[in-house]
C-alpha cells in the first residue's frame, strides 16, 4: 500500500494500520528501515489510557487491560525505533476501548481531558454504514460517531 500510494504522486500524511498491524515487530521493522526513503511524517502510537476508559464504560475489563498493555509495549518500541527518523507522535491518544462506539458523552469526556499538545481521537466515522463496513466492523455506529464529530469540532 505505502508504495502504491507513492506511486501517486501524493505526499503520505502518516501512518497507521487497520488493527494496529503497523505496530507489529515485524511491520515496524520495515517501516523503520523505509522511514528516510518513503518520508513518513507521523505514526500513530497506541496508547489509549484504560482506567478512564473503564471508568466510562466498565465491560470488557480483561481484553482492555490486555490491549493497554500489549499496544503500550509495541508503542513504547516503535517510538524508539523511529526517534531520530523525522517522524512525529501524537501526545496521547484517545477512544481505542470504544472502538466503533464513541457516543456523545465520551466525546464531551474526552475533549474535557484533552491536555497541552496534540491528541488523536480514535473514531471510524462515515456517512453511511454498508455491508461491508459491517462485515469489517460489526456493530461500528460509524454515522454516529460522524455526526458527533460535526456537532462539537
């Protein structure tokens, strides 16, 4: 996909991957190793808090602490793999633990815990909810988080 895209013509804004799968040992590596040639600007780091995240939705506590866990480590690694390189992190980054189900509370929560420097929010928006977004993503409220998204930016 990288070289398809630069294939373009078309600068790379940063990169990220569904499922995180940049952040694999094995991905990292090769974007680390390409970083110079094919001039990636930011990476997304994953590394979503998960105590407030349990305190505004208390389910699925094993998976989160899991995620938190497994994604800080891969983050922690990528970020000293790529320092030196030219590319750039957001600060934190919030709604991992509510993948697909950003409701308008957590938003106004979130925005509310946003600190000094730069927070990436984790969100799937889109105008539509197709079958094969829902095949992908089931149960993703993708039109909701959009419009979210429009009432309060």
């Amino acid at each position: 996909m990288l070289f398809r895209s630069r294939a373009t013509g078309l600068d790379l804004s940063h990169v990220d991957g569904h499922l995180n799968v940049h952040l694999h040992p094995v991905a990292l590596d090769v974007l680390a190793d390409l970083a110079g040639e094919i001039r990636i600007p930011a990476l997304r780091l994953t590394r979503d808090p998960v105590l407030p995240a349990l305190r505004g939705d208390p389910t699925s506590v094993a998976r989160k602490c899991f995620e938190g866990a497994a994604f800080r480590t891969l983050s922690r690694r990528a970020q000293s793999r790529l320092r030196g390189r030219g590319v750039v992190f957001a600060d934190r980054l919030l709604g991992l633990h509510r993948s697909g189900r950003c409701d308008e509370r957590w938003m106004l929560d979130a925005i509310g815990r946003l600190g000094p420097g730069t927070t990436e929010l984790y969100v799937h928006p889109a105008e539509e909810h197709t079958p094969f977004l829902e095949e992908l993503m089931p149960g993703y409220r993708h039109r909701e988080e959009l419009e979210i998204g429009r009432a309060h930016v």
